[in-house]
C-alpha cells in the first residue's frame, strides 16, 4: 500500500497499529517483522492525519490562558508578573490588543513560551 486513501483504510490501520503496539517494546530487535511491519504502517497513518487532521498552531491567548492554569495565576497575579496593568492582560486575553515587543520578550521567559507563538510565527 503506497498511501492510505479512505477513512476506512485509516481506520483498518489505526487499529492493526494498536495490536502491533502490544507485540513491540523497546528491547524489540530493529529487523523483528512487527517492528518493520509497525514502521511502515505508522508512516502511512502519519500522512494521512497530516493530510486530513492537521493540527495549527494554538494562538498565543490560548497559550497564556493555559500556562495561567498550570501556573496557577490570576489576570491580576499576570499582570504584576509582566509589569503591565491588569485592563491591559485583560486586553491581551480578549485579543483586543498584542503585547509589545517588551513585554511579548517576558511573556517568553516568564512564563516559558517560545518566542515563535509569541512573535505568531
């Protein structure tokens, strides 16, 4: 099979490559017939999600929102750790403004963000 065309095929893969898993571990020899077999499969099926379920980049308020959660911060609790006013995160948070290049700088290191989703690269 050179690609994977219908979601059914997808489908059929997907779960030959849940049984594969069962067979493989990490002390599996590189040239055992499962670990090849789960290889070429897996290729196949990442073409296909690549090609029907693309995955974009989260926006940079998604990524606030989230890394707030984690770290367990308020608005208010941001807004003293990025020294800008509290209406301005609230600004940022509804997307009705973008952070400065000063401030999208400690957004990267404050709170551990990669300057490309910072930058909307």
């Amino acid at each position: 099979m050179a690609k994977i065309e219908t979601e059914k095929q997808y489908q059929a893969i997907c779960a030959r490559i849940d049984e594969l898993l069962k067979l493989v571990g990490n002390d599996t020899p590189s040239d055992d017939e499962n670990l090849l077999e789960l290889d070429m499969i897996s290729s196949l099926a990442d073409e296909y999600e690549e090609e029907h379920y693309p995955i974009s980049t989260p926006s940079l308020v998604d990524v606030i929102k989230l890394r707030m959660y984690e770290m367990g911060l308020t608005q208010s609790k941001l807004s003293q750790l990025l020294n800008v006013s509290p209406s301005r995160v609230s600004e940022y948070l509804s997307g009705k403004s973008e952070p400065t290049l000063k401030v999208g700088r400690d957004i990267c290191k404050k709170l551990n963000i990669d300057a490309d989703v910072v930058l909307g690269v």
